[in-house]
C-alpha cells in the first residue's frame, strides 16, 4: 500500500464514523421530537380516534383516501397460510355508519342483497349489491338481533322484544318457529343457523332482557328484580311483559316442529353465536359475558365446539379457543365457517384498540389472522355474488372486504 492510499484509508474510515456519529445523533433527536409531539398532543387535546397503523388516521368511509398498500395494513396475517385466505389488492371498506348497534349480518343470495339489524333502533336493514344503497328494510323488527336465510333462501330472525323466532315466508306471511321450550318462554333468541335436513339451531341468552336491546323483565324478573323498570313504555297498547324464566341455552327446532334442548347452560353460559363446520359434522358456539340476570358467572368469552351425530345428537364436547391473543381478550360474537372449514369470529376487545374486529382460526384452532376494525364487531357474514365477501357487523357500522374464500352454507 502507497502512503497515498493509507492517507485516503485514514479519511474514509473517519468520514464514515462521522457518518454513522451523525445518523444516529439524528435520530435521537428526531425520536426525541416525535415523543415531545406525542406528549403535547396528550396534554392539549383527546386521545385519538380508534384507529389503524396509519398516520393520519384512516378514514375507512367511502370518500376516504384509498389505501396504497397491496395489502390492506389491518388485514393480519399471523400465521403465513393466512395468506392463501386474505385477498390481497383490495382494501376494507365502511359501507354505511349512523347505527346504535348493528348485528346479525345475514345474506340473500337470490335478492343480491345485505340484512341486518340495527337492535335499539328496533328495524333491519339492507345494503343493495348492485347501487350500494342503504335502506331500512324492516321496522318495528321486535329488536332483531341474529339473522339468517335457509336453504330455500326464507328469511330467519332472533326477536329480543318478543322472545321468539321469526321465519319470513315467500308470501311474505311471517311464521313463528319458537317462542317457548316445554311451556316456558324463551330468554331473547339471539343467533340461527340452518341445517341441511331442515332444522334450525338458535341460541338463547338474557342479552335482550335489557332496556337497550329489548325489554326488562316484569317488576320482580331477574333483570328487574326492584320493578323500578315499566317495561311497557314505547310498546304498543296491550303489550304483556315477561319474565326470565329458563337457563341460557341452544336449542334445535326439529322440522316437524318439535323442539329440542342440545347445549345446556352448565355447557356453554350464555351462548351467543353459533355456525356449523362445512359438512355439518361440527357445531360451534361462542361463550359471551354475563347477562342481565344472570345469578351464575356468566359466560368468559370463549368459543366451544361439539361433534354432531348422525342423530343431531352432540358429543366431544371441548374448548375451541379462549380467544386471548398478545394477552388481550378478544371477546367472540358471531361465527362463521369458510368452505375449508376455518372458523371467523367477530371481536369485542373493549378499549383494545387495534384489537376489535374479526379473528380467524383453523379447524384446529390455531389462530390464522385478524381484521383490524375501529370499532367492535359484534357479526358477521359472507355474501356477494360469489360469497367471497365478508360483511362485519360493527358497533355503528357496516364494514365489508374480499377474501380469497368463501363462506360455506346460506346467508
């Protein structure tokens, strides 16, 4: 080596460390001001909206800013198959907003259009396919919650305010399916799914004994155990109050009519959504929290499953998930299967920001991926004319996104 080349040696090695020195003083101060941004913005103003990964904060709404990404930044994939579920190139959308609380998403195939309810403001309503028109589709709906479409595309309902379940006939007459178990009244039948041999299976906690979502019980009922409650007022002349009077449990109409007790409460507390694997060989069942009068624990926001038999009767009773991901409880709702038999859930993360939304397991019940929403969803359902689609039910709003599934039985 010349001296020449020692001495150009000598200067690089100092310029680069000079460099390095540089870089990282630049960045101290850089983090430095973003935390200071941070604290002030804390100091002087409300915690920002829920909101995603972005800055500024994504506007999900339809005249919102598009996303740049291939993939959309709150679709997650945590285990890498999620990939082949996801479809990239597209971006979650908020289809409509300016509900109470917006559950049981259902779609009709044959009319290309969206159902669900909106609970406290006692009505259903419809996203049309082809306009993306949002109309009120059904009102008073008695505080439907879950809704659903057989396998002869009829219309199925879980009424709070009446304590039954509808199905809506092709004639538009209106039959009731179940309104007691073995003389008693049901709680607030809450989730339907069809079964392919005819029979309906619902759930049935206590969620619509509440003043928001239905109606209390009568003066001494477990909801409304002072009387303090008028559970007539904002009814029609000659409503008649009721009161709680069995478990929170599922319960399958038979197609004869017939009905029958197939979870109990000691099984599954306060069972909220169910769905049923793509062959019908399993039936899933989410656990949610405690309800209004309940004297037990309640449900703890799990998701349990049982094989079913031949003879609809079910075995192999088990713990599908807790639902805790990266420690936080992502309370389940609604449940649907894809045609592979992965199971979606709707979340309740509470105040978990980045949390709420939809959660995606396999048949084994390992965690897929998650759908980031700001809100909590409290549904869903696939749809679309290639049933491709997945439409979230979520606080206020409506929420839809393609997949690279579909969803696997009616509505």
């Amino acid at each position: 080596m010349t001296r020449q080349e020692a001495r150009d040696g000598e200067l690089h090695d100092r310029n680069a460390a000079l460099s390095r020195r540089t870089l990282v003083q630049g960045l101290a101060i850089s983090a430095a001001s973003m935390a200071g941004a941070g604290a002030a913005l804390a100091q002087t103003g409300p915690a920002a909206p829920p909101t995603t990964i972005t800055t500024p904060p994504r506007d999900f709404s339809p005249n919102g800013a598009p996303t740049t990404y291939f993939w959309d930044p709150d679709i997650i994939a945590v285990d890498p198959s999620f990939d082949d579920l996801a479809q990239p190139n597209t971006a979650i959308k908020r289809l409509y907003t300016g509900l109470l609380w917006a559950e049981g998403p259902a779609w009709s195939a044959q009319g290309r259009y969206l159902l669900w309810s909106d609970i406290p403001n006692n009505r259903q309503m419809r996203w049309t396919e082809d306009d993306g028109r949002v109309s009120v589709f059904r009102t008073p709906s008695n505080n439907s919650n879950g809704n659903s479409f057989d396998f002869q595309g009829r219309q199925l309902s879980c009424e709070h305010l009446t304590r039954r379940v509808t199905r809506y006939e092709h004639d538009g007459t209106a039959t009731v399916l179940a309104d007691s178990y073995q003389g008693k009244k049901l709680n607030s039948p809450n989730d339907i799914a069809a079964h392919p041999d005819g029979s309906y299976w619902f759930t049935d906690p206590p969620y619509g004994g509440q003043l928001y979502e239905g109606e209390p019980d009568a003066a001494g009922g477990p909801s409304n155990a002072s009387g303090k409650l008028n559970p007539r007022i904002g009814q029609p002349a000659g409503f008649v109050p009721g009161k709680r009077e069995l478990p929170t449990n599922c319960y399958r109409i038979d197609p004869t009519g017939r009905i029958d007790l197939v979870v109990t409460e000691d099984q599954v507390p306060d069972p909220n959504g169910l769905c049923f694997s793509p062959d019908y060989k399993k039936l899933y069942v989410a656990s949610t929290g405690k309800g209004p009068g309940d004297t037990g624990p309640g449900g703890k926001g799990e998701i349990f499953v049982f094989d079913v038999g031949s003879d609809n009767k079910l075995t192999n009773f088990k713990k599908f998930t807790d639902c805790v991901i990266d420690g936080v409880k992502c309370g389940p709702d609604g449940l649907r299967c894809d045609v592979n038999g992965n199971l979606w859930a709707s979340s309740n993360a509470g105040r978990a920001v980045g949390y709420s939304g939809v959660t995606v397991w396999s048949p084994e019940g390992k965690l897929l991926g998650r759908i980031r929403l700001p809100e909590v969803c409290g549904n869903v359902c696939f749809g679309g004319p290639k049933r491709n689609r997945l439409f979230m039910a979520a606080s206020q709003s409506l929420y839809a996104v393609y997949t690279a599934t579909q969803g696997a039985g009616p509505g």
